[in-house]
C-alpha cells in the first residue's frame, strides 16, 4: 500500500483513525526561536488537552510555516474544529495555511471480491452464481 496525502476544506468531517496534516503560517513580531518554541508548546498543549484526537507529530518552523500531523480518535470532528483550538489564545499571528489528509491506495492484487463487486455495481450472489456455473460447466466438460 502507497501512502497518500490528498487536499481537504476546512469542513471536511474527521472520523476515527483519520490522520490529518494541518499547514499555518506562524507571524510575530519577534523573530527569536524561543518566543516561537514558547508558543509552540503551547499549542502542543492544548491539543494534548482535547481527548477527541493525538498530535503525532510537529514540524520546526521554517519560514514561519509549521505542519501539525493529528490522528482523529472520537468521531465525528471537522478539520475547522482542530483548526481553532489551534488558533485560539495565541499571542502570535496565525494564519491557516491548507490540511491534507492521508489515504492508502491498495493496489489491485490486494483487492478482495467483495471490493470488485463494490466498484463493479456487482452483487455478491451474481459473483457467487457466476463461480457455480463456471465449477459446473467444468464438471461437465471434464465427463465428455
């Protein structure tokens, strides 16, 4: 399986075990690495705070743009929702950059019946009265 980040709005619902990567500008009116680590540490807190999803990791600042990567554990939460608990009590500027979220991309080799069926507009008991007929007429060609 490739893993795979693809764009979503800010009103994108979340469920449970989704893994978001969310993009911010970071603006302030000092330039020093410790009042931004400071303000980071801050928003790391508050988000370990929230039960509804994990930070699982945070980008160093480069250009004043920082990535957080969350994992939703209670369902269902919007991207907005993460975004302002993010944003709020912030003595820097912030500004919402863009959100990502991962998919997997299964290849066609690892895709079950069940799942051509689901893409094909194919029942299970067509596939399965398909396979009866096939496993007969293999039975009847085999006695001639």
């Amino acid at each position: 399986m490739a893993e795979k980040w693809i764009n979503i709005h800010e009103n994108t619902d979340l469920h449970k075990g989704d893994i978001v990567k969310l993009d911010f500008l970071l603006m302030s009116l000092f330039d020093w690495d410790i009042w931004y680590g400071v303000q980071m540490a801050g928003i790391e807190d508050r988000i370990a705070a929230d039960r509804r999803f994990t930070l699982l990791s945070t980008s160093y600042p480069e250009s004043g743009l920082v990535t957080f990567k969350i994992r939703v554990d209670e369902n269902p939460i919007t991207v907005l929702a993460i975004i302002a608990i993010i944003v709020t009590g912030i003595s820097i500027f912030v500004v919402f950059k863009g959100a990502q979220q991962f998919v997997k991309e299964v290849s066609m080799s690892a895709v079950g019946i069940k799942d051509v069926a689901e893409q094909t507009g194919t029942t299970a008991l067509q596939i399965g009265f398909a396979v009866f007929l096939a496993v007969v007429g293999f039975v009847w060609l085999k006695s001639i």
